[in-house]
C-alpha cells in the first residue's frame, strides 16, 4: 500500500479492507512481514496447500534460475497465513449466531481431512433435503448413478431429514443441484459429486475478506477447491446460512470422527 502512494489513499476511503491494511502496516514489524513476503518466491505456509494446486520446479544450483523457477510454479498461490486465535473469544462473546458461524470457521481452519469429510457429510445432507418430496422414481434414479456405499449412506441420510424442513430450504436444495448438476458428471465419482456440493453449500458461509477463500480452497484438492471459489460467489439467504451453520456446529470435531 506504501508504493501506491495515492492510489493507497483513496482505497483506505473505500475499502475497509485496505483500511486495516493500512494501519497494521504501521507496525514496524508487521511492514517488515509484509516486505518479506511480497519478495519471498516461496509462500508461506506450502507444506498446508494440496499438491494438486501446484507442480514443484525441479532442482538447479543457480540461485537466479532457482527464483525464476519458484515463481513460475507458485506465482498464484497466495500464502497460507495462520488463523488467529482470538476470533474464537469473539464469537463465544456474542450469540447464537455467531457462535454457529465459529463453529463453521473452526472447521474451514481444521485439518484438511476433517473439512474434505465435512464437505461430504454436508453435500449428502443437501441430496437429501433437495429430494425430500420427490417421486421415489428420481431418487432411485440417483441411487443406481451413485452405487455403493453412497446410495446407503444417502437413503439413511433422507430417512434422517426431520419432518419439520422447510418449504424454502427444499427449494433452495434443489436449485443449487440444478445450478451445479443433480448427479454425478461425466467421469465424476460418487464421492467426488458429494464433495461437490457440500463444497458449494458451505462456500457462501467463507468470508470473502482478503484471500481467505484462495486460502481454504488451497487446502483442498483443486477439484473440490476451484468449485469452493466459483460458489463463494453465490447468494445465500439467511435461513440457509442458519440451516449450514446448524449443521457444522454439530459435527464432531475430533480427528477422524467423520
């Protein structure tokens, strides 16, 4: 922000944003950070991005061909900054609301094995809700594309929808599956669609600020992660925001309890 030098002053008006950029980079050490990592070739953090995101530069005993390298192979990834602990206080301060959103933050920060089951667990409970109704004929459909376990998995999972699901959460169920595809695609596994769309219902819940979406797709295959940032894009109302909220809060957080 120092180099834009007017520019950086009529963002700091606009954008809350490049407000507080602005104000930690007066922070001698926080500049110094800053500094460091717009030069670094590297970002840090690399051992935390899914290896599908990036291919290594092969080996060179030349330093200028070694940063030329790393730039071309990690030039787009962003760094993987580490989360701050004290928004969890924050959150626990304030309400329900709130509350359900850390829980949702908890989860994106977690390991990435933990969130890639989450994402499954979340993507079976939307089929389900969007098939709540639905003539028997289209969810045996769907059963026979998806084979086993999914197809078990996903009729406990329908069984398992209360019977007092909103009208408008069905709605908003099936909308997503016809914007995204209410099957698997070409070439596309089972797991992977359910992945898919659990990806696509928690995405709107990422906030947008900075990189943050960059960096939680990052964590996850690039399939998976690429169609996080398309869906982060998408509305999502109120109510389904509860409804996915609810529903993170309440999946165990221990490792391998999904």
């Amino acid at each position: 922000m120092r180099l834009l030098g007017p520019l950086a002053a009529s963002a700091r008006l606009r954008s809350p944003a490049a407000r507080r950029h602005v104000e930690l980079l007066a922070d001698p050490a926080a500049r110094v950070r800053e500094e460091r990592a717009l030069t670094a070739t590297v970002p840090e953090g690399l051992p935390a991005i899914d290896r599908s995101w990036y291919v290594a530069p092969p080996p060179t005993r030349s330093a200028a061909a070694r940063r030329y390298l790393e730039r071309a192979a990690y030039g787009r990834l962003v760094p993987m900054a580490p989360r701050d602990p004290r928004d969890d206080g924050a959150a626990e301060r304030a309400g329900p609301a709130a509350r359900a959103q850390a829980a949702v933050d908890r989860l994106l920060a977690g390991p990435p094995e933990r969130l890639d089951a989450a994402l499954y667990a979340l993507g079976r409970r939307r089929i389900a809700v969007a098939f709540t109704g639905a003539p028997r004929s289209a969810l045996a459909q769907l059963l026979a594309r998806l084979g086993e376990p999914e197809a078990t998995q996903l009729v406990s999972e329908v069984r398992a929808i209360p019977p007092g699901v909103s009208a408008d959460e069905v709605k908003a169920a099936q909308r997503a599956l016809l914007r995204g595809g209410s099957e698997p695609l070409h070439g596309e596994s089972a797991a992977l669609f359910l992945r898919r769309v659990g990806g696509g219902w928690l995405a709107p819940l990422v906030d947008g600020a900075g990189d943050r979406a960059r960096r939680l797709a990052q964590r996850l295959p690039r399939t998976i992660g690429e169609i996080l940032l398309r869906e982060a894009q998408q509305p999502i109302s109120d109510a389904e925001r509860a409804a996915v909220a609810r529903l993170c809060s309440g999946l165990p957080l221990g490792p391998g309890a999904l």
